[in-house]
C-alpha cells in the first residue's frame, strides 16, 4: 500500500526526528533520526559502484559486524560525502560518534546515510549543532517529517506500508524513500529506510531484502545514471525469537516486496521533469533475467521516453531498444501493446504493425501511469520495470545543479 | 581530415547522384546513388541490434557471396524499413533490381541503406522513380548532393578524406556519413559510405574497416539508443593487384581510421540538440577496452552531458559514471582534468577536488570541442570517445518524430 505521507508512521519500535540544520538552503529539512528503542536487527544493500560514498563504506563496516544490535540511523541530504577521501569517512565516523553519545549507545550501533551533491565536503559545524538538535526534544517528531529532510529533487516524500500476520501476530513494515535523478539498478539510486516490528535475525532480513529490492528498486531507471550513495536499510524491533518458519520468511519478502514496489514505483513517477510513471511489462522471455534486461533496456531508452512525453507512437523505438538488450529476441515474435490488461491496445503483432488508430494510441500514451506489454513469444519469463517520461525539463534540472 | 562538404569528392572510379523523390517533405534530397565505374571490391560493418532492418540483413546476404564485384549503393532517408516483415524484404530487393535494371549489372552486384522512421514500408511508388531519376542524367550529380540526401535530424552533412601513399601509388579515401539520434556503439547508430581507389581485396577491406570502425563510430554515443539500420561501407575502385604488403595494410587502415574518426566527430557534434562536441579521454586503464568502457559510461550519462550544458563543473558526475562502468576503478587514484592537452585545468587529483577556479573550469566546459581526460592511475590503456552536450532541443526533437 501506498501510506498517506502526512500521516505516515514507523513500525511499532520506532521513532522519527528531523530538523533543518543547514545544509540545504531555505531552512528546509536536512538531517533525520530514525531510533530504535531498542537494539535491534538489520541489513542493507548498497550501491554496486565502483566509486562508494563514505557512508556506504561505513555502513557495510557496521553491519558486517553489529548486524543485530543497531540503534540508530542518521540522515542528511544536501551533501553526498561521495569522493571525500579520508576527511569524508571522519566525517561520517563522526556523525555516527555524535549521535551514539546523544542517545547514549555505542557508536558502532548507528547508521549514517547522505545524499546530495558528490565531491563536497559535510559542514560539520552545521552538521553537529543537527545532530545535538534532532537528538532532542526541540526537534520536528515524526516519521513524515523524516521522510522530507532525506529528499533532493524529489517534489514530494516517498512512503509505504504493508502488513502481515506471522507465527499468529500482526507484523507492520513501514519504509520511506528519496531519488528523482541518478536513478538506475542497481541499484535504483537512492536511499530507503525500511521499519518493521517483525522478529527476525539479521540473516532472514538480508535475504528477504535483497529478494525485495531485486523486484523493486532494482527495476527502476530515470536517467541510467547510478549513484554513488544508493542504500536501502531494513531495521526490524520485534524481539528475538526462535527459528523462523519458512513460510513466515516467504510472507514477509512478498509484504517487504509489495512495500519496495510502492516505494519504487513513487520514485519513478517523481523522476526529475516527468509527468507520468510507465510501466513495462516483458513477457515470453526465455527467463526472468532476460525478461528483465529486455524492461531495462525499454526503460533507459531516451527516444523512448521522449516519444512517450510527446505522445508519439512510435514504437519502432520500443522494438530497438528491446533489440538492443543483449536478451534473446527473435523480431518476428515481437507484440507490442499499450495500455493496461483490461484495455489494452495491441500495436505491433508478431513484429508488423498492427491495424491501430494512432489517436487512440497516443491518448494511451498520455495516461498516468502508460503500460508499455511486450510479448517475445519465446518462453515463460516475465519482469516488470519502471521509468518515467523525459521532458525538457530534465534538462533544465540537471544542467545547473550545483552552480 | 574534414573535407569541405560543398567541394566534397569521392575517391576515382566513384560517381554520385541524388534526386528528391519524396519521402522526406518539403522536397528535400532523399535518395542518393554512388556507383562504381568497374565493380569494385567491398566490406561493411553493421549493427548489432538483434532487430535488423531489411536492408542490413539483405546488404549483409550481398557481401556474402558477391563481395569483390560491388557496382552501387542505393541510399534512401525518410523511412528506415525496419520492423516491416517479409514485405520489406521484397521492398528493398526490388530497390536493388531496379537500379540494377537501369544500370546495366545484376542486383546482387548493388547495396541497399535506408534510414528514417521505423516500422514503416517504403512508398515504392515514389521510390521506384526516383531510382529512375537517380541513374538518369537528370539527377543532382555529385557527392555533396549524395552527402545530403542520406540526412534525417542531422543539421548538416558529414564528409571526410585521407591520403596516403601505398605501393608507391596515391591513394584517396574520401567518405561521408548521417546520424544524430539513435546514436550508440556498436555501432553508431548511421549510415557512412567510404570509397577509395585503393587496391585492395574484400578480406583486407573487411579487416581495415573493422578495425577502423572500433576505434571512430564505436566510440561515438549521442543517446546511448542503437539503430536497427546502422550500416558502413567501404568500396574499393582500385584494379585487382598482388598480395597487398602488411606495411601497406597497416597504413591504409590508419588513414581509414583517421576519415572514421573525423566522420564520428561530425556525428556526434551533430547529435540532436548538441550545442558542441566532447571528447573524452581515458588514460591510465588496465587496457584499451577498460578504458573504452570507462569513456562510453561517461558519454552515456545523460547527468554528465546535461552539466556540460549548463557549463556546470559537476566532476562528481563523471566519477559516479566511470565507476558504474564496470571497468576496474580505483577511487582514490582518479584524476580528473578539463581542457586540452595544452591547456588543461586538474579539478580531481587522486579522487579528492584540487584547488581550481570554477569560473574557470565553467568556461572550459562552454568551449567546442569541451575535452575530459579522466586518467586511472592503474595501468596503460586507453582510449577516446566523442559525445556531445545534452539540451533540452533534444527533447522536443525526439517528443513528435513521427507526429
């Protein structure tokens, strides 16, 4: 489900904080603390950039080691602390060092995300006066609060829920999300904290992350760039329990999963400049993994979605860039068809176009959200991924963005 | 070398024609001849898109069993006759065994191109007297017509010459070239013709050319989209002689890759929307095709392009793109510089910012050519790649291309 953002909450366990320290201009919201109110589990999974933010190094230090005791996580936007060198993880050990003291835990039990410019250094002056403001009682309370200082150019924050019922209790997952350009797998660059109250060692929140994030945010593309930040956390308070039953841990990934999606697809649709989301749907794939490059290469794919903010249907570009993917792909087999499976409009078969009214089509094409179906004809696999349209505006957002 | 487009020639034993046949509006050039006194000896390169037009698939047939005895090229812009079927297959053998017909040599002696919208059939009516007009005297006679009419969205024609001496012979290389969108290795996305009057037989030209090819118009990226149609052709009116000398070979593909490359150039300062050229290079890699890797990732990204634009000296960008590449990368041994070998600025050295002017490094990135050179600090490779800036006329020229 889609949470309402004003009135947005963490999972029971969990508390949100935030305040305008500074770093961003105007006096918006730029530091954000999410606290356990006890240790509790947790996993991540990060950017595959070669070049890694200071916080990204340091929370896979952290989690490698203190996995099931995590406090805290500590949060900025308007300063990557990406290609920082040695100065920059000083800065992050010091975020880490500040917030533990606050809230009295060890600095080896906190987490520290940063998102914004890449190559600058944090302010630390502003940053500390933050941390001590946040810690307190002075700060803005409250996960929606949260969820705005960790944003950069997104218009609006990014939150999700599911809930399940595990082992006979009511479990929630609560998650927000930030990333409106860099935006591509994997993974989908940007940050997401994700609560949950359910029981569950670090190991079982690990692969029931990555499973999530494999169909959510890793199927998700703005502009194919990938950040040097990206990070999702998943933190679970529920108190520690016996083994965990198989078909427990399945619920939860599919629940974790239908959150991720929520979060992903709010990330496609806030894409810098778009005005709609679009959905693409690969089927026929010799596998899923084809399937998926297939939905990617659609995804990235500029004359595509410029053809798609001008309502153009030019579907010829469609069929290239599924061409150009690397997937198997026999062009004789192709169908193409717009619009959801209720309503659909199919406009090539069997790789010929076919008889469509182009007016009808083009008003597909100017749905929120457009589905994009294309069938390969060829097997059982299938994907789904997430773009946006690209308006000039994009342009306009990007060219100047740190001068 | 660039060679002035109005004054433009082929290589001795090559004729060029053009007439308007109207598949492009508003009566513009949009088929062009370039035949062959004697037949002459061939190669070509072409996409790699798994969905093929009609013509690639058909030329690729042609050079297969009749490579050394090539009479003509017929060239038409306005559609691409991709994604048409069967249909289109017959379209483009009957625009072969029409100029065939009409001058006097079989159809598997001639080459086909086209270029333009996809998923359209050609108007054979149209196209069938313009083959008529074409190899009538009535025809604009000359490469710079030939050169203008294989255009689509580019805003003006590509051409270019080399000279060398083989065998104690002069020897012409004299090429032209279209593309501005759906440009991307490999290959880039267009269409080129070269023509020489060396003498050389299809093995030595196949070899030169790929050679050439891999290090010019696979190394050009506008939009990071791959055509259906890309297709180069390299003819040879030189007499059959002996075995060519190993020496000889070398320097012809050297002069080769040097017509490519000015070509390439021309191309990608032609992209859609492109306000001037980049050309990045990479140094410093643990081999040639790392460092291509590296220079393609930057080309790609669309947030390196868009800050170039703005003269935004946003080097985090750059350092994101080449560490999401998949070459080995090394963060803290990047350096970065802006401006040509002579002249340039260091903004990143060994991954930390130096101290630079950014009113300084904003103006480097407002020259034409804009040059990056990214060194990695890990080993001896390198390797070029041309791209240009990322404006917002990109958008609208790709919003409505078939509407």
């Amino acid at each position: 489900m889609t949470a309402d953002a004003a009135s947005f909450d963490l999972a029971p366990g969990f508390r949100a904080a935030a305040v305008a320290c500074g770093l961003k201009a105007g006096g918006a919201l730029d530091l954000a603390l999410i606290s356990a109110d006890r240790p509790c589990a947790a996993a991540g999974v990060f950017t595959a950039n070669r070049v890694k933010a200071a916080p990204v190094l340091y929370d896979q230090e952290v989690l490698a080691s203190n996995a099931p005791a995590i406090r805290a996580v500590i949060a900025n936007s308007g300063c990557a602390n990406a290609c920082t060198g040695p100065g920059g993880m000083a800065d992050t050990r010091r975020m880490a060092a500040l917030t533990a003291e606050s809230l009295g835990c060890g600095a080896e039990q906190v987490l520290v995300l940063s998102t914004g410019v890449i190559g600058r250094r944090l302010d630390m002056t502003k940053v500390a006066a933050g941390i001590a403001a946040v810690t307190s009682t002075g700060a803005q309370m409250g996960a929606p609060a949260a969820a705005r200082a960790i944003l950069t150019t997104d218009t609006r924050p990014k939150t999700a829920g599911a809930d399940l019922t595990m082992g006979g209790r009511r479990v929630a997952i609560r998650g927000f999300a930030k990333g409106a350009g860099m935006i591509h797998p994997n993974m989908a660059t940007m940050l997401s904290v994700v609560t949950t109250d359910a029981a569950l060692p670090p190991a079982a929140l690990r692969a029931a992350l990555r499973a999530a994030v494999a169909r959510s945010f890793n199927r998700v593309s703005v502009d194919g760039d990938m950040s040097t930040n990206d990070t999702v956390l998943l933190l679970a308070s529920g108190a520690p329990a016996g083994a965990v039953a198989e078909s427990d841990l399945a619920a939860f990934t599919a629940a974790l999963t239908e959150a991720c999606t929520s979060l992903a697809r709010q990330i496609a649709r806030d894409g810098e400049g778009a005005t709609r989301l679009v959905e693409i749907a690969v089927t026929g794939a010799r596998d899923e993994a084809e399937a998926h490059r297939v939905a990617d290469g659609i995804a990235r794919s500029s004359l595509v979605k410029t053809a798609i903010h001008g309502g153009d249907p030019n579907w010829g570009r469609v069929l290239a860039a599924a061409g150009c993917s690397g997937a198997a792909i026999d062009p004789d087999r192709l169908t193409l068809a717009l619009g959801d499976a209720g309503n659909a409009l199919t406009i090539v078969r069997n790789g010929l176009p076919a008889a469509f009214d182009e007016r009808e089509a083009s008003s597909r094409l100017r749905d929120d959200p457009v589905y994009l179906h294309l069938d390969l004809g060829l097997g059982d696999g299938a994907a789904t991924a997430w773009t946006c349209d690209f308006s000039a505006e994009y342009v306009t957002i990007n060219a100047h963005y740190t001068t």
